[in-house]
C-alpha cells in the first residue's frame, strides 16, 4: 500500500463540479438524510465580532513559551565542585584527591516503577527483537556502526529499552541470560565510543539510564567477567557523556543524557559532581524542552511520553541512592502529566496527533500511576495547543495552535484545525497517526504521507499542506498564526459549544485564510461545523482552486453513501447509527488508513467533501448526528 492508495495525496480531478459555497446547504429532499445543517437559534459564522469577544491569536513565533527553572541552590563548595567537573577535573580528584580512583561498581539497586511490554519481552526469550509488530531474529542483528537500522529499530537496539520489556515478562531469573547474551553481542560490536548510531546522544544517555535502572538483568553474571566489562563500558559512556551531552539539537536527546548522567552520579562511585554537573544540565535542558503549560515544544504526545517515562526512572534513581528528586525536576514531571491527560478519547487512549498514534488506556493509565501525580487534564492549553471538550460521552479534540517550529519538531505535521470525535468507547472522525512509529509494521516510505495535511481530518487546497512537510520530521513555512475563539451558546434543541478558530497557512500560495466553526450539543450527540475559506486581502484573487474537506472515519466503523451522494450513513461496531451530511453535492468515500498505539496500521475509510473553491471565498456547511 502506498500513499496514493491511501488517498492522502490523492490528486483533485480538474473536472470536478464546484461545489456552491455562497450559502447555506438546501433542503434535502423527500427520502435522503432529514438532518437540518443549521439552526435559527445561532448561526455557525458570525459577519461581526463584538470587540470584548475577540478571539485569541496564537502566533507561531510566541506560541511555545519557554520554561525557565533555577537549578538546584548549592553551597559555595559545591558550585566550585560543579565549576571544576565542568572544566574537566575528574570527579574522584574532586571527592578524595589522595586516594585512589575507586573500581566502578553498582551503589545500589534501582526499583522502576514503569513496565514494559510482556509480549516483547516474551518474544525476546523466544529469540527475537519484537518493535511496532516486527520480529527481528537476534542471531542476524548487526549491532555494528555500519549497520542500517530503521528509527524505531535503532532506538530499541542501540538504547537499550528493551530491557523494560524483558524485566515485564518473567521472572528475573529466567531472564539474564538472555540480557547477557545480547549485551555481550553489543559490547563485542563497539567496545569503545565512536561513530555510527550508537553513539548518538539520545541512544547512549538511553542505553546508560537503562544499564543503571535494570542492572540486575546485566550483571549477574560473575564467572566470564561480564559485570566489570558492563561496568568499565558504563563509566566509559557516562565521560563520553559528560563531554557530548548538549551536541544535539534535539532537546528531548539532550534530555536522555542528562538524566544517565545524573543516574551515573547517583549510582557509581565518586559521583556527586558528575551529580551536581548533570542536575543543573538536566535543569537547563528540561526549559528548553517543555512550554509553560507543561507540553513538549515538539507538541508530540510520544515525546511527551518519554519525557515522563525519562524522568520518572530518573526518580527511581535518587530513591534507591536515598536522595531527594531536585524541585525543579520534580516541578517539570508534575507540568508533563496533565498535557498528557487532555489528550485522552474516552476509551482512555490518546489521539493521533504530531506523528503519535492510539496509545492504548491502560498504558497511559500505568505511565500516569508511575508518576505519582494526581492531576487534572490541562484546561487552558496556550502552547500545547489542542483544546479538548467534553459532552457527555463525546470528546471533541482540535489542532487549534502553529505547527511546532523547525527547531523542534521531531514528526511535525500539518495539521492545524484538524479535529477528531469520539462517542463513548468508539472513535467516529479519526487522524491517520503513526508517522513517529514508521520503521516497523508502518512503511517508512509512506512517513511524510502521514504527516500531510491530508492524513488529518480537516481541510486541504490544492493538493497542498498547509505547513511544508520536510524531510527529518521537520516543517517549513506555512502557517504562522492561528485565531481561536470558545463559548456556550444556547440553541433551540438546548446548550452546546461553539469553537471558531482560523488559520493563515494557504494565505500566501492561495490567498485564503481557513476558518473552522464546530458546534458540539451537551449532550454529545450532534457536531454540527463549517469550513470557511475567507480572502486573505482586502479584494479576493480571480479563478477557482481545488479543495478537500476529509473526515478519516475510525476503525471498525462502516460508511455507505446515501442516495443523492449528499451524506452517509455511520453504522458503529455496537449497532447505533450515526448521519452525516453536507449540502455539497461531491461527497465521496475513500480508502485510508489509521495507526494503532501498537504501531500496527489499519485500513478504515474517509469522507471527502471536494470540488473547486472560488479565490474570492466560500462556505462549506457539514452535519454529524446520531440517530440511535
């Protein structure tokens, strides 16, 4: 399967009718879908704003607001320690400079309170490597620099972290020699630091952290030397670190280093100005990773995700060292949950946003449980920037925020204003997802293709995204600025909220700004919107430009068009029935597809609304109801 098969980046027929966008829908007629797309009690669209309910703007450039943390208050001795361990005096001449360099070994045993995955580690036993669905034989892994490993792949092998899957499976016992076996293949392929993607800084302050957190897998083993080998190689890693952490410019891979670094100061002997050292890096670096509402700048949920699982072993670490966590620190793992928390559907899993995918409940619920924080999903999400609603059994979930900046997107997409819907246990309106976890079952080669604008449910011109999709998951120019505006309104069938929001991305190639109006009733069961295609200046351009509004429709979830081709029917996995329609008269059904939380893709189905637009505006008018 490819992208085209998809319908991602399908083409738009230059033939196409033009779909009337001046008013209104007309009235269905005898024997198609009765659903009125507007009600007299508040129109979708408003021709004026009153000036004390101007929406807010959310610039790209002050969108993401840094964070900024102290470092933790030393003594006077102590910031002289920190000071000389930066400029390179080793850390036992600090400590006791007349004795000795003590022999590495382990100070204590760290008790994570995250697990893995059973059925990796069960196919680990079993011989083989399993990521995002793809089984990888130990036996034909090449751990070598040369090697060519998918991100994923690389990730898993060369930073260790399945060792937590392993340590979930079984008992530990039954477990080490399978451990040893494949450390002793690594270690035989890099003795020494060096090039290739082991020694990437994310990679290695990941392998580290996980040497120390699960060392008893590792270092059991007395009779062939393997501990003081796996000992000698996690000294020698946390002084590469030391001297390498902040070459990145991925803050979430500076992140990782500091934290083995601080790991190894707890852990290893003569360690407190490595300690010192990483705490104030590890400080610094954390405020450049995460906004002021507590999101990854990134606005990744997977990234937002390791970032806790980082800094909850991290924690581990000083309770089995009988430390205190730093404030700072600790202040940071409790702004990282509820970001995480407004992301959830109401199965408990998260959406599919910035390259994430489905994350199933109860991983989520163990990560948030491992943290020990009890909070509140985010209420007013200025940098994270997807505003979540709640009714009754629905959840409504928009992109309503600039894509994040080059410098720190990891699988940025082009997905402002898109939204997905969900009614109880069951995801309605879906984004395909899965960008991040290209690299096992998802093809890489289809990786920009889910980070397009026309793999999330919204509104696409010309074929374009409305953010350039670049290559390393980074993003070009595009949208700039994003208006939001969120309110009750009362409606003849009763209460609902009204979210406006615009954005400027197809200004410049097009001339058009997107506005979106969505409707959600209270009691969940109606989402009414309209897609509103503005002038960007004062006098609309000349001619017609294809557009697509594509609503990617949830697994297990079957839509049949209705006569007339002005709507479809939505038949739910529980037998209720759900109407969409439209007053365009180009709705077609497409083949698409969504990505689990388990890496695994799907093939699902989605609504197209096209046609061609005029430069000088237009207005496309929608309907989602359910009917019983």
């Amino acid at each position: 399967m490819n992208a085209d098969t998809l319908g991602l980046t399908r083409q738009m027929r230059e033939t196409a009718e033009p779909v009337r966008g001046d008013h209104a829908p007309e009235e269905l007629k005898q024997g198609e879908l009765a659903i009125p797309l507007s009600d007299a009690g508040e129109p979708l669209v408003e021709d004026t704003v009153q000036r004390d309910e101007m929406p807010d703007t959310i610039a790209a450039d002050r969108s993401l607001v840094v964070t900024d943390f102290d470092p933790p208050a030393l003594s006077p001795g102590e910031q002289m320690m920190r000071l000389a361990y930066r400029l390179g005096v080793p850390g036992h001449t600090l400590v006791a400079p007349f004795r000795k360099p003590a022999r590495p070994r382990l100070l204590a045993t760290v008790e994570s309170p995250l697990s893995g995955d059973p059925a990796a580690g069960t196919a680990l036993r079993a011989g083989h490597f399993y990521v995002h669905g793809v089984k990888t034989p130990i036996a034909q892994v090449d751990f070598g620099p040369t090697a060519k490993l998918t991100p994923p792949i690389e990730r898993c092998l060369h930073g260790f972290t399945w060792l937590r899957d392993l340590d979930s499976c079984a008992p530990r016992a039954q477990c080490t020699s399978v451990a040893e076996r494949v450390l002793e293949s690594w270690l035989d392929a890099n003795p020494h630091p060096g090039k290739g993607p082991a020694w990437k800084v994310e990679n290695a302050g990941l392998r580290l952290l996980g040497w120390l957190v699960h060392a008893p897998l590792i270092l059991s083993d007395e009779s062939r030397g393997l501990r003081q080998r796996v000992l000698d190689a996690a000294g020698e890693t946390a002084r590469w670190l030391d001297r390498n952490a902040s070459r990145t410019t991925d803050r979430l891979g500076e992140t990782a280093a500091w934290c083995a670094i601080i790991a190894a100061g707890l852990l290893l002997p003569d360690g407190k100005p490595r300690r010192l050292y990483g705490e104030a890096g590890l400080v610094k670096a954390l405020g450049e990773l995460v906004g002021d509402d507590g999101g990854v700048l990134s606005r990744s949920p997977v990234a937002q995700i390791q970032a806790i699982a980082m800094l909850v072993d991290l924690g581990a670490c000083y309770r089995a060292a009988k430390r205190t966590l730093p404030d700072a620190i600790g202040t940071v793992l409790s702004l990282l949950v509820p970001p995480l928390l407004a992301l959830r559907h109401s199965d408990g899993g998260l959406g599919n946003w910035q390259g994430g995918a489905a994350f199933p409940g109860d991983s989520i619920a163990a990560l948030v449980e491992a943290t020990g924080v009890r909070a509140r999903p985010l209420r007013e999400p200025r940098g994270w920037g997807y505003q979540s609603v709640a009714a009754g059994p629905a959840i409504l979930q928009i992109d309503a925020s600039p894509p994040p900046l080059a410098r720190h997107a990891r699988n940025g997409c082009a997905s402002t204003l898109a939204f997905e819907f969900s009614y109880g246990d069951h995801r309605l309106i879906v984004n395909c997802g899965g960008s991040a976890l290209a690299g096992g079952q998802v093809p890489i080669r289809i990786e920009q293709g889910l980070r397009a604008t026309a793999a999330h449910s919204t509104l696409v011109l010309g074929d374009a995204n409305s953010t350039a999709v670049l290559l390393d998951g980074k993003l070009g120019g595009g949208v700039g600025e994003v208006e939001i505006d969120m309110r009750p309104v009362t409606l003849e069938s009763g209460g609902a909220r009204r979210i406006e929001t615009s954005h400027d991305g197809y200004a410049q190639r097009f001339g058009l700004l997107h506005k979106r109006v969505l409707l959600l009733r209270d009691d969940g069961a109606e989402l009414r919107g309209e897609d509103v295609l503005l002038p960007s200046g004062r006098k609309g351009k000349r001619g017609k430009v294809p557009f697509a509004i594509r609503f990617h429709i949830g697994r297990h979830v079957e839509a049949t068009l209705a006569d007339g081709g002005r709507g479809a029917s939505l038949l739910l996995p529980d037998g209720s029935l759900w109407q969409f329609a439209t007053g365009a008269e180009a709705l077609e059904i497409e083949e698409s597809m969504w990505v689990d939380g388990h890496g695994r893709p799907h093939p699902i189905q989605q609504l197209v609304i096209q046609g061609l637009a005029s430069r000088g505006g237009g207005n496309f008018a929608w309907l989602l109801k359910r009917m019983g």
